[in-house]
C-alpha cells in the first residue's frame, strides 16, 4: 500500500487499500461499492448484511452472500416477512450463513419494518435517499487519513436514530455509514482510486428517488 491509501491491483491500476489484492473484493470494489442503488432488493439486502457482519469482516460475509440470498429468499422483504419461528430454527442451522439468532430474527423483525417504510415514503429508496448528505457535509478532500475518521456521521447517526425509533434493529451509526458507502449515497473511493471519477459520474446521472407526497 502507498501513502496515499492506495494499492496498484495485477492490472496496473490504483485502488482502494481495502480490497487488499483478494480477487473477491476486486470485482466488489470495482462494480458495486459506491456505485448508487436505486433497487429495494439491494438496499434492504445490504442494510441486513451489514447487520450479520457486526463483529466480523465484510469479506467473510461477501463469501457467504449467495447463501444468505437463497436462506432468505432473496431478501425480497415481503417474503422475508412472513417468516415464523420454523424459519428461525431452520436458518439457525443453516452452515452457509452466519448461525446467529439474534441477528437472524433482526432480518425477519427489519422485513417488516421495510414493509411499513415502503407504504410510507413509496419505497425505501426513497426513503434513503432522502438522507443523501449535501456537499457542505462531505470533506473537501477524500484523502486515506480523512477517510479513516469517517466510521460514522452525523448523518449515518440521525438515520440510525430514525430506523431505531421505528424498530429496527442491528442498524447502528457504524453499520449504517457503512450502508451508505456501499449503495452510493456518499462516494469514498479515495482521491487516486481509478473508480472514483466513474462512480462520481453515475452519481451525476443518477435519479434520485423521491418520497411521495406528505411523507417528509
């Protein structure tokens, strides 16, 4: 890794010092974190995902996403809201994902919380996005020091705040900034990293969800 945060990847080019040369984080890095989510799937997917990792790296749970997909349906969350205890003892079986109970009845409890968000605001995209910090709230540069002091916000924070007073769970102020990383609503690829300028220019085209009508 340079000074600057970056590691030059097989190909030549510079990327962020977190996907570390392993061929599973290339192709995340590159096509998907930061890249602006639109799509109700996703976004509720990742939000539990981030859950399931708390206390333990992305990367293990990158590997296991495909199993979580087929344990909860796809994370399409009006199935996953009708998950019942049955579903609990079968998932806390399940050696392809992460055997944690708590967590598990999170994904099930945060389903339908996402149902009642969706009927409120029209889809959790807009919902969301609704939070997307304004350029006085993002440093001036993103630099690998800056970077580094960004665990949480102020605005990863006030959507944590939210989400909790609507009973979600395992959605704390670190879980969420990372949330917000990965399905575009900040862009952190670090000054230098080749995909930066890219995923800043899908940000630019990218249409924003809005609300519907009396929801904010």
């Amino acid at each position: 890794m340079t000074d600057s945060g970056l590691i030059r990847g097989e190909d030549g080019e510079l990327r962020c010092f977190w996907y570390g040369g392993k061929d599973d984080y290339l192709h995340y890095h590159d096509h998907e974190w930061g890249r602006p989510v639109g799509d109700d799937t996703r976004l509720f997917e990742k939000i539990c995902l981030e859950g399931f990792q708390a206390g333990l790296s992305w990367l293990t749970i990158l590997r296991k996403r495909e199993n979580f997909r087929a344990a909860f349906a796809g994370f399409d969350f009006e199935k996953v809201a009708r998950f019942d205890e049955a579903d609990i003892e079968r998932l806390v079986t399940d050696a392809g994902i992460i055997r944690h109970r708590g967590k598990i009845s999170s994904t099930i409890n945060n389903a339908k919380r996402a149902q009642e968000l969706r009927d409120e605001f029209g889809s959790l995209a807009a919902y969301f996005w609704a939070f997307e910090p304004g350029p006085e709230d993002r440093p001036a540069r993103l630099d690998h020091a800056t970077l580094m002091t960004l665990g949480k916000t102020d605005v990863s924070t006030a959507i944590s705040k939210d989400l909790k007073k609507r009973g979600w769970s395992f959605v704390g102020p670190t879980t969420i900034y990372a949330f917000m990383q990965a399905m575009g609503l900040v862009n952190d690829h670090i000054e230098g990293c080749f995909i930066r300028e890219e995923v800043e220019d899908e940000r630019r085209a990218f249409i924003r969800p809005k609300p519907k009508a009396g929801a904010l």
